[in-house]
C-alpha cells in the first residue's frame, strides 16, 4: 500500500525560484557560483574536490545560461 510524506517534513518540491546558479572557472577548474535573484549578491561557490575537475550543481537551483550576442548578420 502506499504511503504519503509526513506533511511537516521540511522537504522542498521543485526548484529554488529567488535564485539561480552560474558556471565558472576556479583556478582552471570548473566551479558553480549561487546567486540571489533579487539583489544579484552571490552568496555561495561550490568548488571542485581535485583541480582541474568539474563541481557538481547545487541542488534544485536553476541555471542561468549564457546570453548570445545582440547582433545578427543580416
């Protein structure tokens, strides 16, 4: 039979929607920087165990993907 979570389990559902996560280079590494959405301070950097690796994502925090250039070839 199944059974529903405890409804006072402090779990999150779904992604962290005030802010959102940027890759970087540490030192030639790989690293993740978090971000606050709202006031763009960063408040966290994830750096990878052994150098030249990649860090692994923070957890349920979006992405920000790398904007493209304005300019179009026409």
């Amino acid at each position: 039979m199944a059974v529903n979570k405890p409804t006072g389990d402090n779990a999150r559902k779904g992604a962290l929607k005030k802010r959102s996560q940027t890759k970087t280079t540490i030192g030639g590494a790989t690293g993740y920087t978090k971000r606050d959405r709202t006031s763009g301070e960063f408040m966290a950097v994830k750096k990878p165990k052994k150098a030249k690796k990649a860090a692994k994502k923070f957890k349920g925090v979006r992405v920000e993907r790398a904007k493209k250039s304005a300019k179009r070839g026409r």
